[in-house]
C-alpha cells in the first residue's frame, strides 16, 4: 500500500508544479520626452531650411552703439549667425534723420558709404566665412557652401538727396533691397514715423508728398527695371498703396508688424497687409517690443501718455518710447524707458508669434517671414540675436507650423519674391518696348 501511495504523491506533485505560472517581475516603460522629440524636429527643419532675416543694421567697428550685444558685438554678427544656424541677413545701409540740404544730404551719403566699407570688410575676412550675394542663384550657392550670406539692403533716400540715378549706383555696388524711408519725409516719399522738433515743439505733418513724390514713383520703377526687390517697411500707408500698386513685381515689408495687434504708425495696416497679399508680397516680422505690445490693454494709452508728460515730453506717440532722445536730465530719461518698458510688459516669442499668425490667417503662410531689426534697438525675451533663431523654430512648431511652412517663413517666400523681381527685370529687358 505504501509503494503506491508515494508514486501518486509524486504524480500530484509535479501536476500542480506545472499549473503554477512563474513570477514575472513588474516593469515600467521610460517616459516619452515630448520636448526632446520637439527640440530634435525644430533642429532638423531648422537645419534644412534656408534661414534668412530680411533685415539688420550694419554696426560700425570701433564706434560705439547702445544696440549691439552685451558683448559689444553686432547682434547679426557671424559668430552668432553661425550659433544660431541663421544663414543669411539682408544688411541695410540705412540712415536716420537729417537736414534735407545739401550737407545732409552729403553727410546721409558719406555714413552709407562707410558702413558700406563696414560690411564688404567683413565679408572679405576669411575666419567670417561669408560673402556678399548678388542673386538668388548667389544666395542658394553660398548656403550649399555652407558660407554665410551677406545681401546688401538700403534704406532712407535722403542717400539718394534729389537724385534717382543714384539707385543705378546702389545696385551696381550690390544693393538689392531698397527702403525709401526711414523717420521723416524726405524728397522721395512720406514716412510712417513724422520728425518732432524739439526746438520748436512741432511736428512734421502727417503727409507732405500725398504718399511718393514723382522721384518716389521714378525710384520704384528703377528698382523693377534693375531687379531690385522694393521694400515698404516704414512708408506711409499711402506711400506703401503707391508703391505695392506701381511695382510690377511683388514687394516686401523687411521689417513691420500688423497695426490691428499693436497700433502704432510704423506697423501694417489691415488694407496694406491685404495689397501686400493681393500681389504676392511678403510682410517680415520684426521682434521689437515697442511695435509688439498689446495695445488694446485696458489703460494702456492713457498710461503711456501719463509717464510721456511727467517726463515732459510731448504726451502723443507713434510709438511709446518716441522722444525720449529729447530728455535732457539722464536720470528722467532713465526713469521715463524704465517705466515706459514696465507698462508693456514682458515680452517674447509669442507676442511676436501672434503677429505672424495674424498674418497667416488674414492672407496665407505664402506671405510671412521675419526681418529683426537688430542692431536698431530691436529683441525680445528668446530672440535678442541671431544666436537665438532656433528658437523661432521651435516657437513655430509648437505652435503647429509645419516644416513646409517654416521653411516658407525662414527664407522661402523671401527668395520667392527676389526670383520674381529678377524674371521682372528680366523681361522688360527682353522685350524693352513695353
């Protein structure tokens, strides 16, 4: 009985052995880093577009500016384009206000002349690795080279004095950007920013020529029959309806901002936005915090204006910080851009971001991109020099961009415009009697 019992105490046994499952030991898969995965899309698009930043100024070695970099260095300087993967800048000669006389206009010239120099020595330095480009061919040539590219840009005719011949020699130097305006009428055309004289407390009138001046209408189509682009950026509003409707190809906007999200002079009007839609143009926002605050904030102009008296200038603005050069006592003038900037606040990539968002939705990616302004008092909180560009990148995809529209934005729709100027140029020498 024995004998039988421990063979089937031996068979139950390794039957229920078999039934038990072994113990499997918990694991818990790695969290997906959505931000890395962003970050890696950003860099990947933002190496494969060309990246293009309609316009800077051109910083002076030696001399001092309050608008470079903490490190005394230009904001587009190629160090920095390099740091920031931004692989061409348009580098305007560009002037400000000065006397409509024959010593203005010679000083306007001889200041062009010399940042002139200026960017063709840093081109010609070989530890820059960049070049100055003269076509669209040029342009795409020197990104393939991996080089940094230089496209020369002008702005404010007062250069020019009364002389439209004067843009022939531009272009034959290498120009092919061309701004007719920068603060204050001149001889060419009316100016979104009227001068203010302090001396006698009176400012220019809103329009003096009724938009361009018959020099004006002759300088837009000398830029078409060259093959210049002719950019709108700073006109008045009737200036920049002239020109749109005058150039026989499309115009750009290097460096503004749409009026309805910030009213001040400088930006866009809804009407110029569309005509600059309605011929295939392209509006390139700039990330300037005195043209990208929310001025529809409850109070905000009334407190603006409130800060412009106390500091004892004059109250009305075409934009907040305007004047504050007529400050004579450093410590109010400190104190005026100090309380000044409190009032609008913050600022960063999503302000600037909206801008280009209310361009998308009004006429199309086809018709946004980005110009700084650097080197004229312009950044913002994530995009203070081209160091930062990849930023704008990622910005943009997170806002749900996708690549084909942010290479569109970085650069795409910008050379879209010179190749329409250049086949402009093109065919009127082709066919020379119409």
């Amino acid at each position: 009985m024995s004998r039988l019992l421990v063979p089937l105490l031996f068979l139950i046994l390794s039957q229920v052995g078999c039934n038990v499952k072994p113990k499997v030991e918990a694991t818990t898969a790695a969290p997906i880093d959505q931000n890395a995965i962003l970050m890696a899309q950003a860099q990947a698009i933002h190496a494969s577009a060309l990246t293009l930043d309609a316009h800077a100024d051109i910083e002076i070695p030696g001399k001092p500016s309050m608008y470079v970099g903490s490190d005394g260095l230009s904001k587009v300087a190629p160090t920095k384009m390099r740091a920031g993967g931004l692989d061409a800048v348009v580098m305007s000669l560009a002037v400000g206000p000065m006397p409509r006389n024959a010593e203005g206009y010679a000083a306007a010239k001889a200041l062009a002349q010399t940042k002139l120099v200026a960017v063709t020595a840093l081109a010609a330095n070989p530890n820059n690795n960049a070049t100055i480009t003269k076509s669209t061919d040029e342009l795409t040539a020197a990104h393939a080279e991996g080089k940094s590219a230089l496209i020369l840009g002008f702005q404010n005719a007062l250069i020019l004095g009364t002389d439209v011949t004067g843009i022939d020699r531009l272009y034959d130097v290498g120009v092919r950007v061309f701004a007719l305006t920068h603060m204050g009428h001149n001889d060419f055309a009316d100016s979104s920013r009227t001068l203010f004289d302090g001396d006698t407390g009176t400012r220019e009138p809103d329009a003096e020529h009724g938009g361009l001046s018959a020099l004006g209408k002759a300088a837009v189509v000398k830029i078409n029959a060259l093959g210049g682009i002719v950019d709108v950026s700073q006109l008045s509003s009737q200036a920049a309806l002239q020109a749109i409707g005058l150039s026989v190809a499309p115009v750009i906007a290097s460096h503004s901002n749409a009026r309805a999200l910030t009213n001040v002079s400088r930006n866009l009007s809804d009407r110029e936005i569309d005509r600059i839609g309605e011929t295939g143009g392209v509006i390139h926002i700039a990330p300037f915090r005195g043209y990208l605050f929310d001025s529809s904030a409850p109070n905000m102009d009334k407190n603006i204006r409130a800060v412009r008296k106390e500091s004892g200038i004059e109250e009305d603005y075409l934009y907040p910080f305007e004047l504050y050069w007529e400050i004579d006592d450093l410590a109010l003038k400190r104190d005026f851009l100090t309380r000044t900037s409190a009032l609008l606040g913050p600022i960063g990539l999503d302000e600037m971001l909206d801008h280009v968002d209310y361009i998308v939705e009004r006429i199309g990616v086809d018709h946004v991109g980005i110009g700084t302004d650097f080197n004229h008092g312009s950044g913002i909180i994530g995009f203070d020099d081209a160091s930062e560009a990849l930023n704008v990148t990622l910005a943009l995809l997170k806002r749900g961009y996708s690549k084909d529209d942010i290479i569109k934005i970085w650069g795409g729709n910008f050379i879209r415009v010179w190749r329409a100027a250049e086949k402009a140029s093109d065919a009127r020498v082709l066919k020379p009697q119409e």
